[in-house]
C-alpha cells in the first residue's frame, strides 16, 4: 500500500467516524452562542415545513415573533434549517453542518496544497482556534464560513484562481458571516502590496469582491433600511461588544479569561508568521498584520474606520491567521518545520476549558412553550425563546406586558367570538364575531412590514402596543394580515442580477 493510499484510508475513516459522532453524539458545545444558533435553524425548518420563506420566525419571542435572521448573516441557519428538516432533528443538522465545514477545509487544503494535503489539512483540524471557536463560544456560522475564506485567502496568497468562482465564493461568505467577510476582504486587498504593489494585482483582487456583494444585494440593499427598525447598531456594538474595549491583552475585554488565552495563542503565532515570512513573505507578512490588527497597536484605525466596529472583537482577527498558517508550515525545512509545529499547537495547554450540554433534540413543529422548555432543560436556556438583542425592534420593550395579557396559548384577543382560519409565519387569518366595535389583537410583534385586511379591504393596522392589532365594526369579519415584505427588496435583486450577468465577463483562469 503507497503512502498516498494509506493517507487517502486515514483520512477515509477520519470522515466516517466524524460523520458518526455527529448524527449520534446527543451533545452540544456550552458556548454562549449556542442558544440562538439552535433556535434560528430551528425557525427556518419550522417556516419551509409550512412552505414559506423564513423572513419572520414565529415563534420566537413568546410566540410574537421576531424578523429574526434576516438582519444578519442568514446562511448558516438556513443551510442547518434545511438539514434539521430533512433529519427531523435540529442538534444533528447542526453538528452534521459543522462537521461537514471541517470535511470542507480538508478538501480545500487539497487543492492547494497539492505536495503535502495531510499534513496541512490535518493541522487546519488541530488549530486551537478550531476548539475555541466551535466548543468554547458555539460560533456556528463562523465555523461554517472557514472553507470560503481559506480558500479566498490560499487564492490570495499563491495569486491564482478563478475570479467567477471568487466572486460567487465572496457572496456565500458574506451570507454566511459577515464579520469573516470584512477580515478576508481586508487581508486579500492588502496582499496585494506584498512584495511589491500592483494596481492590476489590486484590480484582481478587488473586483471578485466587489462583484460578490454585489450578488448579494439583495440582502444587504433591504438590510441598510431595516437595520433603522431594529436593534441592530446598538446590539452589535455596545457595551461588551465595544470593538475597541476587545483587543487583545485589554485590560477590561468581554470574557477577560479567554482574551488573555488568545493574547499568547497571538505571541506564539507570531513567532511561527516570522519562520513563515522568511519561506513565504506574503503570508508571513499577512499573518502579522492580522495579528496587529487584533491589538491595541491599531487603535486609531478601528477609530477611524467605522465598519471595523461591526467585527466587535478585534481578536476575531487570529482566524485568518488560523487558516494561512498551516499551508506554510508543510512546505519549511524539516528542523523549523517541527519547532514551527510545535509552536502553532502549544497554545491547546493554556487555552480555555471546553463544555458540552446535551442536545435539546428540537423539531421542526414544535410550539414556542415545548422550544423554551427544551432549551431551559438542556442547557438553562430563557424559555421566553426571545431573539437576540440585535433583532430586537422597539415593539419589543412591550413583550412583557403583552405576555401578560395573551399568556402562553392565546392567539388573538377580540371583542366577540373568534375562530383561527390560519396562522402561518408570514399570514395570519382569523374570523371574527364582534359584539361591538373594537380591535383584533394578534399574538404579532409590531413590526412595519405587516398589512391588514377586513372582509377584503384593506385597513390601517394599530401597533402602538407592541402587538398588530386590527380595528372592526360590530358584526362577522374575516380579518387577515399578512407579510408586505422590505420596499426595497426589489432594488436589491436588480442590482443582484445585474452582477450575475456581469459574471459572464470574468475571466476562466488558474484554477488550482
């Protein structure tokens, strides 16, 4: 058996076991993440088993709903929303997602790094980053998004490539996790200065990212006028998430037990980025400036580059380090290549302890009270199932009180009898025999995009109370409310469109 064959067994049975673990292993990381990364799938299989699109996940919230994952990077839930559908379990999708990312940076190591794909696959696995980030935090859509930016950043650093398949890599990147986006985008442009600046380096590089959020403007477009109806600013770059209080060695960061640990992960690393400078001087000069990136060194620059906030932890940047590094190491001398190892995989001594917390097992048809048990059970989880800060629009503040009135089962409250025709996640239709002229209260956060009917006509729905709630006179009515959609949605697949048919101009070359 060559050498080449036994490697191809190893990694084989490497995969089979992974697969393994993931569908039967009943756990889930500890991380702080976790909470919404199972609820968020778990909405998108609970809207496509009712046939319609996750642009409000109705249960979240005590039921009353949330614009949930739209606001942010929507592909990661989707992607583990559909397997969770298909498998009927929303743990296994998860963890199968995960473990499919992993296989994903196995495959892309292999095709750049043809002479040495074991070694160099086998070291993307066994970054202490990869344990921090899945297990310590349950970073979920940042786990799924390390195949496309391994891949843009090998792109970057060996200069070749497809700039279609770039461009179209770019756009699943940014659907996946936006903050991976900026850091890649950040490090692929600068490469363009090492050794020797290039303007046509500089068009090359530029030109599949700028074409790849073009694909997705149909995301981001709507997103620029939503994101003034909800939390988002405030959510993602307040209080802990202070981008310049979390660099690393700050004295007062978000978990300051664990930044400490990734301040010396960052001395080692950078020890190992000068081997690699004098072998590589691209990547070595990458990874140092994505190691100084993370530190408060560049201070003035998060200051005066706004985007930079929405990263929220500086420290973030140790990621791409995390993936440029191994593809050097295979290819030093053998002396440098050890102590080179040795140093990438010496900060799993001090890193921080891993948790695990058993699986909630959710599924697609389950109501709001059966998810906020099961997460509170598993792993104390807050029953209410209320989305994450950033989602939050001002309707919100009046949860609550609403609650309160509705309690945990009531749908609608009307003056009169009521029956439920259809509650779907984007149409609420309900009938309704008032005694006397009032309004029908819908279990529906207030949120600007719903539009309401009565007998057919449309009428102006009340929001004031946090809820949507429709006026009717005395008498039978048939009142229905339904989801308008973002206005500028179709601005958005204009402009996705026209960079779809710019696609064809980009060239075919340099496929790895």
């Amino acid at each position: 058996m060559t050498q080449a064959l036994r490697h191809r067994l190893f990694l084989t049975l490497l995969l089979l076991a992974g697969a393994g673990l993931a569908l039967f292993l009943p756990f889930l990381p500890a991380g702080p993440d976790i909470y919404v990364h199972i609820l968020w799938p778990q909405q998108v299989a609970r809207c496509l088993a009712q046939g319609q699109l996750p642009l409000w996940l109705p249960d979240l919230n005590a039921g009353f709903g949330s614009p949930g994952i739209r606001l942010y990077s929507p592909g990661g839930p989707v992607v583990v929303g559909v397997l969770g559908l298909i498998l009927g379990d929303i743990g296994k999708a998860l963890r199968l997602a995960w473990f499919g990312a992993l296989a994903a940076i196995l495959m892309v190591a292999r095709a750049w790094h043809p002479k040495t794909p074991t070694l160099s696959g086998l070291l993307l696995w066994a970054s202490p980053l990869v344990p921090f980030l899945l297990v310590y935090r349950a970073a979920s859509s940042e786990v799924l998004a390390l195949p496309l930016a391994l891949w843009l950043l090998e792109a970057a650093v060996q200069d070749r490539g497809s700039a279609r398949l770039e461009a179209f890599l770019w756009a699943g990147l940014w659907l996946l996790h936006a903050p991976t986006f900026m850091m890649t985008a950040i490090l692929v442009v600068l490469s363009v200065g090492v050794p020797k600046p290039s303007v046509a380096g500089f068009q090359r590089r530029i030109l599949p990212v700028v074409a790849g959020l073009a694909l997705c403007a149909w995301h981001w477009v709507p997103l620029f006028l939503e994101r003034q109806l909800v939390n988002l600013d405030e959510g993602l770059t307040s209080d802990i998430f202070r981008a310049t209080k979390n660099f690393l060695f700050s004295p007062s960061p978000h978990d300051a037990f664990a930044v400490r640990r990734l301040g010396w992960l960052a001395a080692a690393w950078g020890i190992v980025g000068l081997m690699v400078w004098f072998h590589d001087r691209r990547r070595g000069a990458l990874v140092w400036i994505a190691i100084l990136l993370a530190t408060p060194i560049t201070y003035p620059l998060w200051l005066a580059l706004p985007p930079l906030k929405y990263l929220q932890f500086p420290w973030r940047f140790l990621t791409p380090v995390s993936l440029l590094l191994p593809g050097a190491l295979s290819s030093l001398a053998t002396q440098r290549r050890t102590a080179a190892i040795v140093l990438f995989l010496l900060p799993h001594l001090w890193m921080p302890p891993l948790g695990l917390v058993r699986d909630p097992a959710l599924a697609a048809r389950e109501s709001w009270v059966e998810l906020g048990e099961k997460v509170f059970r598993a792993f104390s989880g807050n029953p209410l199932v209320v989305d994450a800060v950033q989602n939050r629009p001002a309707a919100f503040s009046s949860l609550a009180t609403n609650l309160q009135r509705f309690g945990k089962e009531t749908l609608v409250l009307a003056p009169g009898a009521v029956a439920v025709q259809q509650w779907q996640p984007l149409r609420r239709t309900v009938v309704v025999e008032a005694e006397h002229a009032g309004v029908v209260e819908l279990r529906l956060l207030a949120y600007p995009f719903w539009r309401a009917r009565v007998d057919g006509k449309p009428v102006v729905a009340a929001m004031a109370e946090g809820i949507v709630a429709v006026p009717v006179p005395q008498g039978h009515h048939r009142v229905e409310v339904a989801w308008s959609g973002n206005p500028a949605t179709p601005w958005g697949w204009a402009l996705a469109l026209l960079a779809l048919a710019a696609m064809l101009a980009f060239p075919r070359s340099g496929k790895p």
